[in-house]
C-alpha cells in the first residue's frame, strides 16, 4: 500500500507532463493540407524558444502590403540545419511556402523558404512539410508556374 501511495503522485506528474507537452506542439491551428508559396520581405525574425517567428511583408493584388506571419522550429533545431538568427535580415526577399492558418488570418506553419540567394532551407517545425522531399516536390511544381499544392494537383 506504501508503494502505490509513492508511485500515485509519480506517475500522475508523468501524465501531466506529458499532457502538457503533446498540447503545446498540436498543429490544429494551421491547415496542413493546404501548402502555398508566397514571396514578401522581411520585417522581423525572432529567433526564439519554443517557436521562431517569422513577419513578411508580402504585396496584395492592389499593391497594398499586408504584414503576414509565420511560425517555424526553435533555435536549437534550426541550428543543426544552419539557420541562425543572421539567417533572415530585414529588408531581405523570401519565397516561402507555408500551411495557412485556419482562421483565415495572414500567416501559418512555414514549411520551406527560398533565399534571395537561390537556397532552400527548412525553418519548419511540423506545422508545415519543409523537409527535402517537399523541397524536391516544389521546384517542379514552382517550375511549372504552380503557387499552391491544390493547383499542382488538380493539374496533375
């Protein structure tokens, strides 16, 4: 009775933690059947925990700019994939293809970027598919004049 009364209290705060930790990566804010590629400018990269973030400007049809904003992998995984906090200046020029949010708001889950440079890399924390073979996938599909997964598709 003695050892139920020690393990109880253990394995609930295991439980909680766990609970905890599967709720704060839930991905049940952004559209992960949706991927569409953008350009805009960049405003601003925090480089932060848990979450980086990314702001673009990123032009309207009328020409009018509206600020869009994306959320991408914490610094510590960035850095094994040679993002840094350098790797996004203001000013700078991104294409970018990213999950939507669900509740129409400008933004979502980035999944790749484009660098004015030419290079592809992954920002991405699960929201949004950025690893190699999305990359792969969506040179052809950019290739083709394609700006969303949809299109691609139904093209297909």
């Amino acid at each position: 009775m003695k050892t139920i009364r020690t393990l109880l209290p253990v394995a609930a705060t295991a439980l909680l933690t766990i609970t905890a930790a599967q709720a704060h990566h839930s991905f049940a804010m952004f559209d992960r059947e949706q991927e569409i590629v953008k350009t805009g400018t960049v405003v601003r990269w925090a480089f932060n925990n848990p979450h980086s973030w990314l702001y673009l400007n990123v032009k309207n049809d009328d020409g009018s700019e509206t600020l869009w904003s994306f959320e991408g992998s914490a610094p510590p995984s960035l850095i094994q994939r040679g993002i840094t906090g350098a790797t996004f200046e203001p000013g700078d020029t991104v294409t970018f293809m990213y999950c939507p949010l669900r509740d129409g708001r400008p933004g979502g889950a980035i999944g790749w970027a484009r660098l004015e440079d030419g290079e592809y890399i992954n920002p991405a924390d699960g929201g949004c598919a950025g690893n190699e073979q999305s990359i792969e996938r969506w040179k052809g599909w950019l290739a083709q004049g394609y700006s969303s997964k949809a299109d691609a598709q139904k093209a297909q």
